[in-house]
C-alpha cells in the first residue's frame, strides 16, 4: 500500500515538478493528498485488538476539520460494536478508505449539510451507516461511474459488504457490514 498509494502519488508529483507543468494549486492538493495516505496508513498499523470503534475515531478525528471546512455537520452516534478478531493492519486499512471515500463522496458530490454516523451490531456482524442528506442520486447510473463499485469491491476485500441506497432529492445511506465476533 505505501508502494502503491502513496510511493506512486509521490513519484507522479516528481514527475510534474521535473517536467515543470506543476502549479503551485496542483503540487499542494498532490502533497496534502499524500499526507492523508501517510496518515491512513500510520494509523492502520496501529494496534486495535480488534477493536472497530478505535478504527471509527481514527477516521472521525481525521475528518472533523474537514467537514468544519465543508460547512457541514458530523453527527456521530457510534454504539457499542462487537470485536472483529481478525482485524488487520490490511483489513483495517480497507474499512479506513471506504468510510473516508464515502465522507469525499458525500462532501464533493451530494451539497450535505449534515451527515450522520450509525453503528448497529447483531447476528455476528458489525454495521456502519453513513446517512446524508444531499440531492442523493439513482443508483446504478452510469454517471455514478466505477467510484461505487470500487467501493463495494473494497469492501468484499475487507470481508464484508457495502450497501448503497439513495433516490434523487432523499439523500444516500451507505452501509458497510462486517463480519464480527458473536
């Protein structure tokens, strides 16, 4: 992952300067993206025994001052969540990017003003619902591009599944489900 995500974001931001084609616009949104991947990454590596809900802080710490920025709400009503006994650095990776691409989702596309957070667990799985309520969209649109389906692959990646549901006007609900420890 760091070869991939963030070495190859660095050797293209190279790439930009070298050829003298990068703006100063262009080199910052490459570096802070970089950042970010630095940080996703540090933060998978650290212990959490299983433990979703550090996983969930990890990323709500994350994009606190961004929706700040955004002018948007976070609500967050995270529950106790059952332990995911093989809760990875990898796994944990992979729930970390799908929930922060979900919150660049809804930040970049759906105009939100609040967005809420639900944890739920039950029958040996681990849910988390991001609610919106955005323009939302038809699902399954070839506007929506490969953007969601990467997401839904990442997910079964992750050992789990991802739920999208909208409707033009209504907002969108995604939800992941993960396997967990009864």
């Amino acid at each position: 992952d760091m070869h991939d995500g963030l070495g190859s974001r660095l050797v293209g931001l190279l790439s930009q300067v070298q050829s003298g084609r990068a703006n100063a616009h262009q080199l910052e949104e490459g570096l802070t993206a970089a950042l970010e991947e630095l940080r996703t990454t540090i933060d998978s590596l650290q212990p959490v025994e299983g433990d979703l809900s550090v996983v969930l802080g990890n990323v709500r710490h994350r994009m606190r001052s961004v929706f700040d920025t955004a002018g948007a709400e976070l609500a967050w009503r995270v529950g106790e969540l059952p332990r995911l006994d093989d809760l990875t650095p990898a796994r944990n990776l992979a729930i970390q990017r799908i929930l922060l691409e979900l919150f660049t989702n809804v930040l970049k596309h759906s105009g939100a003003r609040k967005v809420e957070v639900t944890t739920r667990a039950g029958a040996g799985r681990a849910s988390i619902m991001i609610e919106d309520d955005g323009r939302g969209f038809v699902v399954g649109s070839p506007v929506n591009g490969h953007g969601l389906r990467n997401l839904q692959e990442r997910a079964r990646e992750a050992g789990g599944t991802l739920v999208i549901e909208s409707e033009p006007g209504r907002g969108t609900r995604a939800t992941l489900a993960l396997p967990a420890a009864a």
